[in-house]
C-alpha cells in the first residue's frame, strides 16, 4: 500500500520560515520524481518545486531563491524548506510522487500553510 505523507505546515508570520517534510512507503522512492504543489483558496493547484530521481530540481518562479527543495532517499523523505514566506504563500501544500516509467502519480493529503501576522 503507497502512503504520501506530508507534516510540517502551520500559521508563519511574513518573512518567517517553514519547513515542510513528505513521507513516502510502498514505493521504491530513489526512483520517483517527487514534487511540491500547493493549492491556494478559489485557484489551481500550482507546480511549487520538483525534484527529480537523480536530485536534479526545478522551481516556479516565485519561489526561487526563497525555497528548497531536497530528498533524503534513506529515509523515504522530501522536504521543502520555506524562507521570506509572504501572505501569497498561503495554500496547501501537497506533496507528489511521480514515475513515468511505471505510470504511477501518488498525492498526499496535504498540510496547511498559511502567512500572516
């Protein structure tokens, strides 16, 4: 059974910092791509950051230089380290694990981020 886990979101004030954790089992996890989407209240889930099996990393735009994104493939973890976060950084943020290969795509639930003082 495939679980995607994500932990770490809560209430930041602007210009605070957050780091969020995906958990991932029952999958080979070095071998998927795995990525940071989040969704914001009334809009589209977003691609947020991506990483891929041999680490190589991608971001939106309007994260760069402010998150990173990382995997620890011993422990089955990605994490999305948050800096400068600002009010339009609020959404949930879901964690995927992706590979074209076998054709699986897995999403997590979810964790709430939200910026504000």
């Amino acid at each position: 059974q495939v679980q995607v886990v994500e932990s770490g979101g809560g209430l930041v004030q602007p210009g605070g910092s957050l780091r969020l954790s995906c958990a991932a089992s029952g999958i080979i996890f070095s071998a998927y791509a795995m990525g940071w989407y989040r969704q914001a209240p009334g809009k589209q889930r977003e691609l947020v950051a991506v990483i891929s099996s041999s680490k190589h990393t991608n971001y939106a735009d309007f994260v760069k230089g402010r998150f990173t994104i990382s995997r620890d493939n011993a422990k089955n973890t990605m994490y999305l380290q948050m800096n400068n976060l600002n009010a339009e950084d609020t959404a949930v943020y879901y964690c995927n694990a992706r590979s074209a290969l076998r054709g699986h795509d897995y999403w997590g639930q979810g964790t709430q981020v939200t910026v504000s003082s």
